[in-house]
C-alpha cells in the first residue's frame, strides 16, 4: 500500500470506514483528540490558542480539538468562519453542539462577514479552516482570515493541509496558511511534499482506520466512479458501449450486459450479434440497439463491419455467449486489434476471455479481463491458492503480466491491477444462476464508458452487482433470476451506503 493519498482517495475511505462500523464522529473525535495531543506534548497549558474552524470537516475536526485543548487547561478562543447555523455537516454539527454549551468558557466569534474578524493574540494558533478537498481559489472570508492567521504572531499549527494548499497537487489556491507544523491524518497527502515552504514539520497521526480498509471494496469506490449530470448534459455525454456477443445457443448474455450498462447510466448500449440472435436480443427490450453480422455465429468477415461502430462507441465489451468456434475465436483475435487501434477500453468476458487466453499478450489499450475461477485457470494455465491472500497475490501477479485489470469473480471477489489490489464481499450464494456474470460486466462496462479508470470500474462493479444480488436475496431469497438483479442497480448506485443495513441483516440470519 502507497504511504501517501489522494484526497479523493482519502474520502472514499473514510465513507467505507463508515460502512464497515468506523463513523465520521469517531474519525473526527480522533483527528481532533490527537491534535490536541499533539500540541499538549509541546506547550504547556497556561497558553492561549486561537482556532480557526471552517463549517464542514475541517472545522468539526477544530472543534474536537478545541473541547480537549480546554479541558487540559488551554485558553481556548473559537474563530468560526461563519454563522453556526449554516453547519450542514453532520459529524461537524454534532462535534459544535459541545461547544455552544461551553461558550463561558470558550469565546465564540462568528465571522460571517470579513469585518467582523477579531484581533487576535495567541501563542498557538490553530488552523482549521479547510481540508484535503479544497480547490479554486479562496473567497471571503475564508481568504481574509488565512491572512489574519498568517499576521499573528503565533506558533502556527495546521489541521491535515494548511487553508489554501490544494492536498492533491501543492498548488496555492491565491494565499495559504504558513504553517510551522502540520498534523495530517493516516497517511500523507500527495501535494504536501511539494509545498514544504507551508507545511513546515510534518506529522501523520492515526485516526482509527485500520490500513486493512483499504483493500475492502465498499460504497465509498461507488462515489469515486460516480459523475454529476449537469442540466446541459447531451446524449453520448455519459457514453456509449459497444456489447459483440451471442450465437445461436445464447442470446440473453449480451443482452443482459447491455441492459445493466443502461441502469448503470450509459446513454447508449449496441448489442452486434450473428442476425438471428441479434432480432432475438432486439425483442427483449426496445431499449437496445442492435447491429445485425451476418452468420450463424461471429466470423473475421464481421469484423469490417464493427470497426465504425468500434470508433464510436466508447468501450467495448467483447465475449458474452459468443461461442467458440474456430472461425469466432479468430473474429476475436482481430476485433481486439481493432478495438487497440481505436484506444478503445475493452472488457473481456466468458468466451472472449476463453479465445484471448490462446493468445495472450499486453494490449496498448485499458483492459478488464473478468473470470471466475474455472476461466481463471484457462487463462493463465492454473489454479489459483485456497488462501485468500496467496489467490490476490497470483491475481496481482496475472495482472502484471498481462497488464490489464483481473476481476477474479468468486464468493470474495478480487481485483486487481500491477499495483493495487481490492477484496469484495458483496454477494450471495443465489448468484450463482446464470447471468449475473453478464450484469456485472454491463455494470463495469458502463463505468469504462464514462471513462473511468479500470481498477476503480472494476472494484465499483463488483461491489455494484454483489450488493444488488444482496437486495434481491433481502427480498426473495436464493430464489433469484438475473434479471431481478437490474432493478437494484439504480439504488445501489443512488444510495451505496444502503447496503449497509442488508450486510447487517443477512449476517444475523446467516
């Protein structure tokens, strides 16, 4: 695991934290109780400090700090920028309530307007103002109390990142808090070693998150690979996916992934498949378009055919129901090099994966294999380790080797890339039916589609799919079909934190 985080990264896990039992009022008791730990081990307590506290996180985490620097005896002044009542964080509020109880003994100033900043005279001051997600430029008041704080000559300490150094890339977002020491939480953030002039000394102090967590898929990998939709937003703007699959025999497994990119919010979903399966797929949903190939079952004669659809779509997910015969196989073989010609993400799944794995290599292009176990074995030649850790090691290994994305499908799903590797418990036992392989690389898919990364479209999908199979199993037990599965996905997706209270509840029921 890296030493140093993203703030984007950082917020994912703090939301799965939450989701495995670990709340933000706990992570934020933690970061303030152990800034003011740390200022203790440093000065004694007849000082006076001055906190300066911002209405989100930031701030809640200034709070904490501010009840615990007073209780061991601090003269402690709270500089909140704005009005109390516009606290909306929920952590954050609940960490202020203390402190308006505590007003007699620790003034509170409320600057909602740049005059009414206090003087301040402080040997310590506190900065707390804003956090790792901080970006654009500062405003009023944000921007005039930075330079109070910069004025006052005091032992200046910072909360995670000084106000006004962007956490990801160094950046000075206009003025920025000069710091002479810097308390950031579980890990450091990556833009801090490039503003070393603000940060002064360093110090990473725990918060209560385990490291473990950081390689358990969770709600928080939902909100990484989740996009706003803005009012303007056009048809094609959340992409189009390009499903080449089915054959004589099997009709509903390209028609399954296309449907679940649909829910997971592609704009366009192409099935290509061998003419009669195509009209087949055509009378399932009005929702799918389809591209008729000429044949029984995909053939190198197709592949001409594909290649506009290859350049307009913006992924590709090759394999589901295709079949393997010999002539497929080699239809496989050239829409893959089509599919890296155009720098097309691809997905390969079920017989796509199969025929790739007698050619093997590295694409120069984003690459989602997604096996069980059985394909895993076709593919690399073994089987992977009982042991947990030992099968995400070789998975990583696979990864490496072939320099793609591996999600090893299974009752704990692994997914790897040469670098990270992620765990998913999402799922049951009633997944076992045919078909839900075929959603959760729609659901995958569509993420590669809205160009997301693959390691993160991997890990959401699984995550994604298991919990949708989870609320199925809530409501009718194994006694499930795949396509039930497409009407969890929108909640999932709306509200991952949902699945929260079905873990619990089939962990009871067992």
């Amino acid at each position: 695991m890296s030493e140093v985080i993203t703030s984007r990264e950082m917020r994912a896990l703090e939301f799965n934290a939450e989701y495995f039992g670990v709340s933000r009022v706990q992570l934020m008791e933690n970061a303030g109780g152990n800034t003011a730990v740390e200022i203790a081990s440093r000065f004694k307590p007849d000082k006076s400090i001055a906190i300066f506290c911002g209405l989100g996180g930031n701030g809640g985490d200034g709070f904490v700090a501010a009840r615990h620097l007073s209780t061991m005896g601090f003269r402690v002044t709270v500089i909140l920028a704005g009005k109390a009542q516009d606290i909306m964080d929920d952590a954050a509020l609940a960490n202020w309530k203390p402190l308006e109880a505590l007003r007699q003994t620790i003034p509170i100033h409320e600057v909602y307007d740049s005059t009414l900043i206090p003087e301040v005279k402080a040997d310590i001051v506190l900065d707390a103002l804003l956090g790792t997600g901080t970006k654009g430029k500062l405003r009023p008041p944000i921007l005039q109390l930075v330079k109070k704080i910069n004025s006052v000559n005091a032992f200046k300490v910072a909360v995670d990142v000084p106000t006004g150094i962007d956490a990801d890339t160094g950046e000075v977002l206009g003025e920025a808090v000069r710091a002479n020491l810097t308390i950031t939480f579980h890990k450091t953030k990556q833009g801090i070693e490039k503003a070393q002039e603000y940060i002064g000394k360093l110090t990473v102090k725990d918060i209560g998150i385990p490291k473990e967590f950081e390689r358990l898929a969770g709600p928080g990998d939902v909100q990484l690979v989740t996009k706003p939709r803005p009012s303007e937003s056009h048809k094609g703007d959340f992409g189009r996916l390009l499903v080449v699959g089915g054959s004589e025999t099997f009709s509903g497994a390209p028609a399954f992934v296309a449907l679940a990119a649909l829910r997971t919010g592609v704009d366009l979903a192409y099935v290509a498949a061998p003419e009669k399966t195509a009209y087949a797929v055509s009378s399932m949903s009005p929702d799918l378009i389809t591209i008729k190939l000429e044949g029984k079952h995909l053939n190198i004669s197709n592949v001409s055919a594909l290649k506009n659809y290859i350049e307009a779509a913006n992924a590709v997910a090759l394999g589901p129901g295709l079949g393997l015969h010999t002539e497929t196989k080699e239809a496989v073989k050239a829409v893959i090099e089509a599919v890296e010609s155009a720098a097309k993400p691809l997905l390969l799944d079920a017989d796509g994966l199969k025929a790739f794995a007698e050619f093997k290599r590295k694409l120069n292009t984003p690459l989602v294999l997604t096996p069980h176990a059985e394909e895993y074995a076709i593919l690399t030649g073994k089987k992977t380790p009982e042991d947990l850790n030992e099968k995400a090691s070789e998975v990583q290994k696979t990864a490496a080797k072939l320099g793609a994305t591996v999600l090893l499908k299974g009752a704990v799903d692994i997914i790897a890339d040469e670098k990270r590797f992620k765990l998913n418990f999402t799922g049951n036992p009633g997944m076992t039916v045919g078909g839900t392989g075929d959603i959760l690389s729609g659901i995958v898919a569509a993420f590669l589609a809205q160009c997301i990364d693959p390691f993160e479209a991997a890990v959401a999908g699984a995550f994604v799919n298991g919990a949708a199979g989870d609320f199925v199993f809530a409501e009718k037990g194994y006694h499930m079909v795949s396509s039930d599965l497409m009407h969890w996905i929108p909640k999932v997706l709306n509200d991952p934190m949902s699945h929260g209270k079905v873990r619990i509840a089939s962990a009871k029921t067992g």
